[in-house]
C-alpha cells in the first residue's frame, strides 16, 4: 500500500465536560490511501457523522491523533486550518440547508478561492471551469440556490468542495437526501472525478449499497467503534462481524426473491441475537 | 453519464424579484415609503418649509380656528402656528427616532451575533445582563435621571434605545443560533473563512431579513415614545416637539379639543407609515422564501371564476369516467380517476392526475413514486385530509363500495380511525410534544367510541405491548421526548391500527429509521396486517421495501400512474420506461468496488 | 418541579438587585451634597445643606450606601423615608399602589379575555375577523397608548359623557364606581396588547394546525374541533404566557403616562413628582417595587410554563 493520505489514530471525541461529558468516539483508528474511497457504514448515533466532523475540524478530539500527510491535525489552529482547507473538503447531507440561501451560485463556489487568496480574474475562470466539470450550465452562477433541485443543489456543493483541487473530500451522506435516479447520477459523479484526479473519499453512508458501489474499503461503526472493516467486497458479501451480519440482512434489496431469503436469515440471527436486542431497546432512552 | 437531464421532478424553478421592486409594487408599502420620505426632507428644510417662525407670538391669534387665518391649522394657546410648529417638530421626531433605532440595533446586533455564534461563557453573560435590562422599568428609570440630571432628548433617545436593546438581542441571538447550526456555515468552516467573515458575511447575510423589518418598528416605537416623553413635559421646553405640542393642546382640552388632531395626526401617520413599512418588508423578504398564504389560495379558490370553471369541468369529466369504467364493489379501497390540484392564478395545477388505484382486502400494494409523484398527496385526499389549500377535481374514493369523497367533515371522521387508518413517515413530528403518548392514544379511541377512561387506557396498553414496546407501563407515561424514534413510530402504529380498521395507509412509515429497526418496524406491519386482514396501502420511494413486504405496486410520476402489477411481474418485466429507469438505478446488483491496487489504477465495475 | 421553582425564584432575586443596585447607582451618582441640594429651598447655605447630607448618609460611598439600604429592606421591611415629607417610603407605595395594580390587573384582564379569542377566531374562521384583526392591530400599533388614551377621552368622557374624564375611586367604594374611573384608562393601555397577544395567538395558531401530528390525530377520527381546542391551544400557551409577561412590562411603563392623561394617582404619577422634587428614596422605591411585581408575573409565567411545557421541567 502507498503511504496513507489521512490516518486517525485511537480518535476519542467528547462533547460537553464535566458530569455531562458524553463520549462519542471510543478510539477510533482508520486510514485512507491517496486517491481510494473509504466507506463508513453505521446507524444513526454510531459516531459516523462526528468521525467526519473530527477530520474537517468541527468536533472537539479530547485524545488520539489525525495525522494529515504525517502532520496531526487534530488541534490546528484557525491559520493551520486554512492551510489546509487547500487539501480537505466536505459535501453535506443535506443539499438545502448547505448552501446559504441569501448568496448567489457565484458567490458560493468563489469564498472558498477568496479566502485562500486566489485573485478575482483567475478565481472568475476557475468557478465557469467548475460548473462544468458537475454539468452544471454556467447560466445558473447568478441565480439563488432554492431556484436548483435537490440533485442540482448537490452538484453545486460538489463544485465547491473541489473548488480548491483537494486530496480529500468527506461525503457526509451526500446522496441520502436524493431520489433514487438523483442518487445514481451523483454517485456516478463522484467517481468518475475520483478517477479524474485521484481525489480521496470518506465516504458516509447508511446505505450499504450506496456504500459498496462507490467504497473501495468500506468500516463498519457501532456505538462509537469500528468494528469491521475490510475489502468492500468481503464486508458486504461475507460479514465477520454479528453486526455486520444483522446490518447486512436488513438491508433491503428490490428483489422479492433475495428478501424472502434474507427474512429468513434475519430470523435465524433475530433468535441468536434476542436477547441483545432487547438489551439496547431498553438502554435507549 | 453525467451529462444527463435531470429527471423531470427536478424542474428548475425561477422566482425572484428583487425584495424593492416587490416593496413598491405593494401600494401600502410605497404610500408608507413616499410619506416618510417627505418627512424626512420638511426635517431636514424645516426652516425654509415654515411658513413663520415656531416661536412667533401674534396675540390676537391665541386659539383661533383652522383656515379662517393666517394661521393654516389655527393658533396654539399662546398665539403661535401650530402648522409651523408642527413642520419645526419634525426634526426631533425623526432623529429621535433614528438615534433610538440605531443605539438599539448596534447594541442589540453586536452581542446577539457574539452571543448566538461564539455561545459559551459571552453568552450566558450577555443573556444575564440583558435579561436584567429587560425587566428593568425602563421609563421609570429614565423618568428619575431625566429630573436629575439634564438630559437633551439625543441621550434620552440613546438611554432608551439600550433599554429597547434586549429586543434586538434576543432575536438577532435566537436567528444565529439557528444559522451557527447550518450546514453552510460549516462548509465555511471547512473552507477556511475566519470567524469574523464568516458572522459578517453569512450569518448577517441570512438573518438581515428580520432585523430590517424590527428596525422599521423600533423607529415607530422610538417616535412615540420621545412624543410621550415631552408628552408628559420632559425634554426641552424651549424646542417646539410633537409631543410638546400634543401636551400644549391637552391643557387645551376643553376650550378647543380640535388642537389635538394635528399633532396626533403628524403623529400617528408616521408611526402608521412605519408599522405599514414594517408590514410590507415582512411580505416582501419572507415572502420571497415561503408559499403564499392560506388565505390567498382560499380567495383564489373562491372568487376566481377560471378556476371554478375548471373544477367543474373536469369534475364532469371525472365523474363520467367513473361511471364509465367501474361496475364491480368488490375492492376494498378503489380510487378512480382521482384529480387534486392547488389553484393558482385562475389555473389548478394538478399534483395528483386521473389516478386510479385497488386495494384488496388482506392485500398490501406498495405506491412508489419519486418525490413530487404524488403519492402521497393522493393518500390524503382518501383520507380527506388534503390541506385546506387543495382541491381534489374529480374522481371517486370508495371504501368497501361506498363514495368517501363529498362526506361532511364528522362523517369522514366516523370513517377515519375506524374502518380506515394512517400511520406517518416521521415519527417525531407526529406525536404532539406537549402531551404524553398514554393521552394522545386515548383520545383516538374515545373519538371512535364512546369508551370509558379506564378501557380506554386498558386498550392502549394492550396495543403497546402488542406492537412490541418492552414497558408499554413506561411508555404510556412518556413524553414523545422522552422515548426514541423507532419506539415512536411503534406508538403511531398502535394508535393506527387500535380501531381494527379494514384500511390501513402507510406514509414512508420506516424512512426515517435504522436499517435494522426499519426491519423490525416492516415485520411488524406485516404480521399486523395478516393478523387483523387489513388491506394496506403502502407509500414509500423504496424499491426494497416494497419487494420486502408488498403483493401489488403501482408506480407514479408526476402525477400519474405509469404502471401497475404484482411485485415479481413489475420488478422482473417491467413495462414503463420510468418503472426501467427506477429499477436500472438500484444499485442492489452492481459490483463491490474492489480495492484500490498498488499501482493506483482504481478499478470500477 | 420544586427545584425549578426555587431555582427561578433565585433568578428573580438577582435580578432585583442588579436591578435596584443600577438603579441606585444612576440616582445617587451625583454625589451627597448636588442630591441635598436638590430637594432643599433655594435659601440653604452651603453648610446647612452639607448638614443634611451628612445626616442622610450621603457623603458615604455609594456601594455601602446601596448595602444599607439592602439591609433595611431586608431585615426590617422598610425603604427608608421621604427626604420631603419624612413619610415611611413603603407607606406612599401602599398608597399609590391601588391604582397602578388596578391598572395592570384590569388591563391584563382585558387583554386575555380579547386578545386569545379573537386570535382563535382569526386563525380558525379567517375572512372577515382575520382581515378586521390585521386592520385592528396596524391601527393600534400605530397610535400610541397616550394616543388612544386621549381618544377615548374625547370619545367617552368629553363627547358621550359616559364615563368620568379623570380621577380614581378605590375598589372599597364599590365595583361600580371603580370600573368606571379604570375602565378607559386600562383600554387604553390593554389595546395595544390585545391586537399584539391576538396576532401572536393567530400565528401560534396557523402553525400549529400545519403540524403533523394534527393531521395524524384527524387520521384516527379526532375531530377539527377538537385538535384546534385541545392541542393548537394547549401548544399556543406557553408563547402566549411569554408574551404576556412582556406586555407586564409594557403595561407598567404605559402607566405612567396614562397615570397623566386621567389625573390618576398611581406610581407612575409619584414616580414623576418625586424625581421632579428630587426625592430619591421615593423613586427608588417605585423602582424597587415595580421591579418586585414585574419578577413576581415572570415567576408565575415560569411555573405555568414549566406545567404546560414537559421539556422545560428537564432543563
């Protein structure tokens, strides 16, 4: 393997102090190699999202490491940060509430070359460039974010994120908003920019068939921890892991058929698991 | 690949118009506009607009009568103009207003923005000390300094525009704290901005809207109030004011109570210009993100004849398709024909188009549809629950063979809950939060039968357990805060199905949950509706749940229904280019993608 | 439940102090011998006012000034006395309190019995009422309480002779006669926040019949009626309190006004003759007093929202 783009070492993030310190992430360790995609699969509160959210600098690290190209990132300050704002980009779930409504397309995707210095005529070229690299008509760089569709709002926050060449870009559910015929095109979009430019993915998802189709090694989070992670292939064709196993025979797949058998296999694994389940509906609050 | 069109959901849509042109194109607001206007110009050339000096004394003229002298609006108690007095009051009005707005705004914005961004210790600090300011009798107070000290009107005015300031704090920090959240201003974040660009140019940009519109009242507020004050005989006696001149006419009472007009009305046009402003920005920069009023769509509805005339016109159309094409009762559910729309403009824009659907008894039937399909718009116009703005045109609703559609209101809701039900997509949002889930089941049983307290709660606890809630004891007590997401949407099935009913319609009822909790929650509908023979009409966007838990699907797009057919038969041979498209999109069978090799040649399908 | 109470009420004390502490801050600023000066004739020597200074405690920093008059309220229940007709502070307050709690009782009264209906009517009937309410509320808005307060006199008393113009009969006098000398007076405060409470209800009342779970309570057979009465309404009070509160406030600082107009003599009218004569323990004491009434309605509006609102109890 090539040396890793991005490592986490032992990650522990902790929101709130004091007696309502709440910790989220219990030593999280993953790397990504220059130009792979890796997929993060979990349930809502495993600590996927504040994973992402600790890489980008948008969550407390109380202990552990993020090295960067060696550098540890995981306490830079705002200068250190906008340095690397160069390298490390983000796309959102949520394509309506990630563009700020009252700035035009215009506005949106040239903050991010202002704010690195880039020079107004230089950045006006560059912004036409993006547009078409998402196709996107370069007509829409006067208009208003809530006049695009949800796919289109995506494109445009795509377009930022690769506004200053970045190495890595973290997808934060990036699909999970769109309608199905949305969600293939934008997947498609993504990898073939990977492939254009040998850009880096975190890629989150709760998804696992989005995950597998875009992820080349995809992890598995549970309450705060990794507990699988392998070749995209094996961990969703052949889980090791109980969870991933329940996760996997959950999933739902527009097969009648393959459902019927995957019912059957939940069953089997809903028996082993009973008393487990029970556990957790009753730690829930 | 990409160079595709999007797909026809996703229109692009076009609506803007600058926040001035949709000002002035509203007549109130530009009335309101040119008024204040020539205010400000007679303050600003008051001495050249006058027709004498405020303070001349023709004795003769004490109290004489509006347009009989030289005296437009008649003379003041010591035989002075009250129209030059007026024009000569202007001046302070305007500057007390301005000077009132301004020291209220910066103080209120600058730490609202601090306080809502930053939060922490500032914060809590800054919301302490304006908390006291606001319970501080601010009047009172500046009624004490005032005859202590002597206070010119400009520091009155800027005293009680940092008593206004909590106001302006508590708003501009409440709309922060809701922007700081925004996804926006992390991607701003991520890209490096500094904080002090990030609060000046989105966290202003975005919150600008309501703090012009409160700036256009506090300038009313701060008007009236520097009027009350010399009202009551504080400020500078010497300057002629509204509220000096209001005061003069008071003690005038009851020899000529006319005098209190002009003042009054300088007075309250302004304030009313200000209020109208206030209004008209309000529709003009809100307006621009939010859907016209309920009211507007009723008046549409209503008084315009184009509209109506469509209505009926397809209402013939539809109702003769109905009697044209269905002579057998025997489905539990059968939709024919079904038209809704939203009027708009004299034009009804169909959302849901000449769907006809069945639903058997014992029968699931997935609806599956892309967002704008339809789907769900066509549930609630079964269930006669459309929002008050729609309309349905045409076509036929009939339960067990009778017509649903036309029912008085408390006929339909003998039907609901009973015979027919409804579970919804987010769990969440459709529990009330001020009421514990116990009472809200409670009130769907007592509103079908007339059932006494304790069966009532009986009944509910029973149904809670049945949907598999570990402690329905617990639950029952709970707080819809106080119980998860996957639990809620277990509640919401308890209370769909309590009444046993024939019909069931479910909302996207497991999008909003877990992979493995959405199982659960499907299983659980399942085994429901074999055990009370329910037909349940099923809409989601998800091929899989539909290949999960459905015998039939019918597919829509925009509007309209493309195909129909067992699950087997439309998933394996499907007909539609649409249901095709769906279908290619699932990525259910595409390849893993197989790990990045050493060369870094990454390798797809 | 209890712990919230306390912790609210400790709230209120805080803000009582800093409120008074500021207040006195601001009064007693001037320095001992200016405020002597002040409330003695114009014939004191410099010495006989440098006396009397020093004999209220004037000349003293200001801090220990405020702490003494902390510590007589406290332990012994008194604001000190009238620099001008030597009269206990707490008895002038006792006094002039009637007509300024009338006001504000009345005037509350008047706003919940008008303002929630006719939001209620506005929100669920619309048309006409909807559209008087909008008129109702841009024109109140845009006359001031003084305004409507000299128009009601003009109207009322002057033009129909209906009620008296001025004046203030106590409640032990009878109801009647009581009603009659408020009434005007408290309309003139209250329509202010009748159209303000009507359009906050109105739009608490639009939102809430948008929300999901009304559709969903609908789907099991619960009638309009019924989720507009028992859920729009119930999730409208706490809102509602809120605002109310907040007219409290208005309400007191519109008196003082009004207190004028109809020659009422309430704490705002003193609050104005004693600043005016320089009589500082008075102000204070009004100050002090409002303060007290305005943390009490906060306290009450807490506790009632900490009923209706499950989630507030939490924090």
């Amino acid at each position: 393997m090539t040396e890793p783009l991005l490592t986490t070492e032992d990650l522990v993030v902790t929101y709130g102090r004091g007696r309502r310190a709440h910790q989220v992430l219990h030593g999280v360790s993953v790397c990504v190699a220059p130009g792979e995609t890796l997929g993060l699969v979990g349930e809502s509160g495993s600590g996927k999202t504040t994973l992402a959210r600790a890489a980008l600098g948008l969550a407390p690290v109380s202990a552990g490491r993020i090295l960067f190209r060696g550098e540890d990132i995981a306490h830079v300050g705002p200068r250190d940060r906008r340095r690397l704002a160069r390298d490390i980009q983000v796309v959102f779930q949520d394509p309506y509430t990630s563009l700020n409504p009252a700035m035009t397309i215009r506005d949106i995707l040239t903050e991010p070359l202002v704010a690195q210095g880039v020079p107004g005529d230089k950045a006006r070229s560059r912004v036409l460039e993006l547009l078409d690299r998402v196709a996107m008509p370069a007509n829409s760089l006067d208009r208003y974010s809530r006049e695009f569709s949800g796919g289109q709002r995506q494109r445009i926050a795509i377009a930022r994120a690769l506004a200053l060449d970045p190495t890595f870009v973290v997808c934060d559910e990036p699909v999970s908003a769109l309608d199905l015929s949305t969600q293939r095109r934008v997947l498609d979009l993504l990898i073939e920019i990977q492939e254009r430019t040998s850009v880096a993915y975190l890629f989150i998802s709760h998804d696992l068939a989005v995950v597998r189709h875009v992820s080349h090694r995809v992890a598995v989070m549970l309450r705060g921890e990794i507990v699988e992670i392998g070749p995209s292939a094996q961990v969703t064709e052949h889980p090791q892991h109980p969870y991933t196993q329940r996760l996997w025979a959950a999933n739902l797949v527009a097969d009648p058929d393959e459902q019927e058998r995957r019912r059957q296999v939940r069953a089997q694994l809903n028996q082993i698991a009973a008393d487990a389940a029970t556990l957790s509906e009753r730690t829930t609050p | 690949m990409t160079h595709e069109l999007e797909a026809p959901g996703e229109q692009v849509v076009i609506a803007r118009k600058s926040v001035w042109r949709r000002l002035l194109h509203n007549p109130l607001s530009a009335a309101a506009i040119v008024y204040l206007a020539i205010v400000v110009l007679v303050a600003v050339f008051q001495s050249w607009i006058a027709p004498f000096p405020p303070e001349r004394v023709v004795p003769t003229l004490t109290n004489v009568s509006p347009f009989g002298s030289e005296y437009f609006l008649g003379g003041d108690r010591a035989g002075r103009d009250i129209l030059s007095r007026i024009i000569a009051g202007t001046r302070g009005g305007v500057l007390s207003g301005i000077i009132m707005a301004s020291v209220a705004l910066s103080i209120g914005i600058v730490f609202g923005l601090i306080a809502g961004y930053f939060g922490k210790v500032f914060d809590n600090v800054a919301n302490w000390v304006f908390s006291v300011l606001l319970a501080a009798p601010g009047i009172i107070i500046l009624l004490a300094l005032y005859t202590l000290v002597d206070v010119s009107m400009p520091v009155a005015m800027a005293v009680l525009g940092v008593i206004a300031s909590p106001g302006v704090f508590y708003l501009v920090r409440t709309l922060t704290l809701n922007v700081r959240n925004e996804l926006y201003v992390d991607a701003a974040r991520v890209a490096g901005l500094s904080n002090v660009r990030i609060v000046g140019r989105h966290v202003l940009l975005a919150i600008k809207g309501p703090i012009i519109i409160l700036a256009a009242f506090l300038c009313g507020g701060a008007i009236s109030a520097s009027a009350g004050l010399e009202f009551i005989g504080l400020g500078n006696p010497a300057e002629p004011s509204w509220g000096s001149i209001l005061n003069d006419a008071f003690a005038n009472l009851f020899i000529a109570p006319w005098q209190l007009i002009w003042p009054g009305l300088a007075l309250g046009l302004t304030m009313a210009a200000l209020v109208l402003l206030g209004n008209g920005l309000r529709d003009a920069i809100e307006g621009s993100f939010i859907k016209p009023s309920l009211r507007t769509w009723r008046a549409e509805v209503t008084g315009l004849a184009g509209a109506a005339a469509v209505v009926r016109t397809l209402g013939v159309r539809g109702a003769s398709k109905a009697q044209a094409g269905s002579p057998e009762t025997s489905h539990l559910l059968q939709i024919e024909w079904l038209q809704v729309g939203y009027p708009n403009g004299g034009k009804l824009n169909p959302v849901v188009d000449d769907v006809s659907l069945t639903v058997d008894k014992g029968e699931i039937v997935g609806l599956v549809g892309e967002s704008g399909s339809g789907k769900t718009q066509t549930v609630f116009a079964a269930m006669g629950l459309l929002p008050d703005n729609a309309v349905v045109a045409a076509g036929s609703v009939r339960l067990d063979g009778a017509e649903l559609l036309g029912l008085p209101d408390d006929e339909f809701a003998q039907v609901r809950g009973s015979r027919l039900a409804y579970i919804p997509q987010e769990p969440m949002s459709n529990l009330d939060p001020a009421f514990t889930v116990g009472s809200q089941l409670m009130e769907g049983i007592r509103a079908q039968s007339s059932t006494s307290r304790a069966e009532a709660k009986r009944l509910a606890l029973a149904m809670l357990a049945r949907v598999g809630i570990v402690d329905p004891a617990r639950t029952f007590k709970s707080y819809p805060h106080e119980i998860s997401g996957g639990m809620a949407q277990r509640v919401l099935i308890a209370g769909a199905v309590m009444g046993k009913p024939h019909l069931l319609f479910a909302d996207e009822p497991t999008t909003a949950l877990d992979v493995t909790v959405q199982a659960e929650v499907l299983d659980l509908l399942r085994d429901l509706q074999r055990e009370y023979g329910m037909g349940l009409l099923l809409v989601t966007h998800n091929l899989g749940v539909v290949a999960a838990v459905c015998d039939r699907v019918v597919v829509m797009r925009l509007g309209q229904v493309v195909e129909q057919g067992t699950v087997r038969e439309v998933f394996s041979h499907p007909r539609h280019e649409y249901t095709k498209m769906l279908l290619d999109s699932v990525l259910d069978h595409t390849e893993a993608r197989s790990p990045l090799t050493e060369e870094g040649g990454p390798s797809d399908d | 439940m209890l712990v919230y109470t306390i912790r609210k009420l400790l709230t209120g004390a805080v803000v009582f102090v800093s409120v008074t502490a500021l207040t006195f801050f601001l009064l007693f600023a001037r320095g001992g011998y200016e405020i002597a000066r002040s409330f003695l004739s114009d014939t004191a020597t410099p010495e006989q006012i440098n006396a009397r200074a020093e004999q209220l405690g004037l000349l003293r920093p200001i801090p220990a000034q405020y702490w003494d008059w902390l510590v007589e309220l406290v332990t012994g229940a008194s604001l000190g006395r009238s620099y001008l007709t030597n009269a206990p502070v707490v008895d002038v307050l006792m006094n002039r309190s009637p007509v300024t709690i009338s006001l504000l009782v009345v005037s509350l009264v008047l706003t919940i019995a008008m303002g929630i209906p006719l939001g209620v009517v506005a929100a669920t009937r619309g048309g006409l009422v909807d559209r008087g309410l909008q008129i109702f509320s841009v024109t109140v808005q845009a006359i001031p309480n003084y305004g409507l307060g000299l128009i009601l006199v003009l109207v009322f008393a002057l033009g129909l002779h209906l009620l008296p113009a001025t004046g203030f009969v106590p409640l032990s006098r009878g109801f009647g006669p009581w009603l009659a000398t408020i009434i005007l007076p408290s309309l003139a405060i209250a329509l202010g926040s009748i159209a303000f409470v009507g359009a906050q209800i109105r739009g608490a009342m639009l939102d809430l019949m948008r929300q999901d779970f009304v559709r969903t309570l609908r789907s099991r057979g619960v009638s309009r009626r019924s989720t507009v009465f028992k859920h729009a309404l119930r999730s409208a009070a706490p809102p509602t309190l809120t605002i109310l509160s907040l007219q409290v406030i208005q309400i007191v600082g519109g008196s003082v006004i009004v207190e004028r107009i109809y020659a009422l003599p309430g704490l705002g009218s003193i609050a104005l003759s004693a600043g005016n004569s320089g009589d500082l323990p008075v102000v204070l004491g009004v100050v002090a007093w409002i303060v007290v009434i305005i943390v009490a309605v906060n306290l009450i509006v807490d506790v009632l929202n900490g009923f209706l609102n499950p989630k507030a109890r939490v924090r």
